[in-house]
C-alpha cells in the first residue's frame, strides 16, 4: 500500500473533523478517506489534527518548529493528560528541550546525557508536543537523552516508541532502587527488551550520578543476550560498547 502525507488542514477535511482554525465543535461534511484506501492509498497526517481545550494544539510546545514536525503517537500520561509525540528536525529544539528537563530534575537530571547540538544533527530527534519529553536515536540505534519531567509516568511510553523507531541499543547508570532489588534504569530498560550485556566501573572523572551509580550498564535487544554479564574497569568504556556491538552484529 502506497503512503501519502498530508498537511493538517487538509486531513481534517477529509476526516470531517474540524481543523485548528475552527470552532472544535464544528465538523465538516466531506469524509473520503475510505476512498484513497479502497485505492490501495493509506493516507496520514503530517501533524496530528486533534486539539484540546480551549482550542489549544497538542504540540503547542514546539513553537515555530510545529509545521516541520511528523506526529509519530498519541498517549495519556498517569495524571491521565493526553499527550503527543513528534519527530522534529531541528537539533536546537531537541537540545534546548532536554537541557530544559534536565534542570528541573534537579540531581537525577545530571545522569541525562546531552550532546552538543552539533552532535545532534543526523539523529532522529523525539520530543513531546508540550516540550515535557524528548530521546534521540543515532543513525545505528544507539538510544540517547531520553528525558521526561518528573511525575509524569512517561518512560514506558517513550521506551515503546523509541524501541518501535529503531532503537536497539543504549547506556545508563546503574543507580540502586531504593528496595536494593536491581537497579533503576537497567530495570526499566530491560523491561522493554534492552537487556544488559556490560558494565563498566564507574570513573571519577566522568562520573555525573553525584557517587550513586554502582556502575554503567550497556545495554542491547538482543533475541538471545549472552547469560553471562561482561565486566570493565573504569577505563572500558569504549571497549564495552564495542563488545556490545559486535553482539548486535552477530544478530543481524
């Protein structure tokens, strides 16, 4: 089936459903959707035609970078607030939004990795529509500066979507959960099927966890992860990323 994208007014015509200009209560009368896919033609929107409220869209907080962005899902957050998440091509946005997060997060914000913006271009850049959310995925997968406002119960979502665009492989630190059973974020990594394949020992020098993390987990989708976790010393990093590449490839 063929894929056509089409602007936001434009679909809401052809959905009957009001566009960002009008009243949300108002509906229009033409609905041929079902007209392109009796053709074979699937049809979606460049940007999501749904709004909120007081006629607010739910990419308000995109700014000027709203037109150039592709919806990519729809949740609701655990304070049951709808959200939508887009792909942007603008690196300062990515940056500024996650330097943004990373500060109100406080000390936990510190272990959020944040590339120059320079570093950012050629990556798939994610962000929220109200600018809460935001990841990166390198052009081979690597899963990077996932962040999300505090008290949102945004990470199983944004985890999902980063796995279903691509991602399949990814670094943390290993901070204890509160309990002592396992570990924060490889605990929720795993979950969504990043298992962990390395560690590596924490270095002072580059250490941003404030001496919480117990180390750094690197982590792969793997269909069959090696049973045996391997160890660095603090000077291994890049030797554990490379290991877990290899096991990537060996997958492939």
């Amino acid at each position: 089936m063929e894929t056509v994208v089409i602007s936001q007014n434009l679909w809401a015509v052809l959905c009957g459903q009001p566009t960002p200009n009008h009243n949300p209560n108002t509906k229009t009368n033409h609905t041929p959707i079902n007209e392109f896919e009796a053709l074979g033609i699937e049809v979606k929107a460049a940007i999501h035609p749904e709004c909120e409220g007081q006629g607010r869209c739910l990419r308000r907080g995109l700014g000027k970078h709203a037109d150039n962005s592709r919806y990519v899902g729809q949740y609701k957050d655990k304070t049951g607030k709808t959200w939508c998440l887009y792909q942007t091509d603008s690196p300062r946005l990515l940056h500024d939004t996650v330097a943004k997060i990373k500060k109100t997060l406080g000390d936990a914000g510190k272990t959020v990795s944040l590339q120059p913006v320079e570093e950012m271009a050629g990556k798939r850049l994610f962000i929220a529509g109200d600018a809460k959310s935001a990841f990166a995925i390198t052009s081979d997968g690597d899963l990077e500066s996932v962040a999300s406002m505090a008290k949102l119960g945004r990470f199983d979502d944004l985890m999902d979507a980063a796995i279903k665009a691509g991602a399949d492989r990814g670094d943390a630190y290993a901070i204890p959960n509160r309990n002592g059973d396992g570990y924060f974020l490889p605990s929720l990594y795993a979950k969504h099927g990043l298992v962990e394949v390395a560690r590596v020992a924490i270095n002072p020098d580059y250490d941003d966890s404030n001496g919480e993390a117990h180390h750094v987990s690197v982590m792969a989708k793997l269909p069959n992860p090696p049973r045996k976790i391997k160890e660095y010393d603090k000077d291994g990093y890049d030797a554990a990323l490379k290991y877990r590449d290899s096991l990537l490839e060996k997958n492939k």
